[in-house]
C-alpha cells in the first residue's frame, strides 16, 4: 500500500478527522462484512468516503431489516 499524508481535517457531521472517520466507518463494514477489501475503497491514492458511508447505510439497513 502506498504511504498517504495524515490529515487532520474535521468531518463535519461527527467531528472526527478524516482519519478517524475512514477507521470508524472501516470498522463498522468490517463487522457487518468480514471479505471486504480495502481496495474497495481506495483507488488513485484516494479513499472514497462516500462509498463506504453508502455501503456501511446498506449493511445496516439489511441487518435491521433485512433487505
């Protein structure tokens, strides 16, 4: 994996840094989906955020409700 520059931007909807958001939502895909890849999300040296929100809303959603 390429080494990336640490940033300490705010996310604004939780407060964390960008770091600490991409673990938390990394963590959370992790417990719902074990096989997935960090490359999913991570493509020309850029995470896509985005993406993991998106996927970790329909993890949840199929655990609750089971679609």
């Amino acid at each position: 994996m390429v080494a990336e520059v640490i940033t300490e931007e705010v996310v604004e909807p939780t407060g964390r840094t960008e770091l600490e958001e991409r673990q938390n939502l990394w963590n959370e895909i992790q417990k719902f989906n074990p096989k997935a890849r960090m490359k999913d999300y991570y493509d020309e040296n850029e995470w896509n955020v985005e993406k993991m929100r998106s996927d970790l809303k329909a993890l949840l959603e199929k655990e609750r409700f089971g679609r």
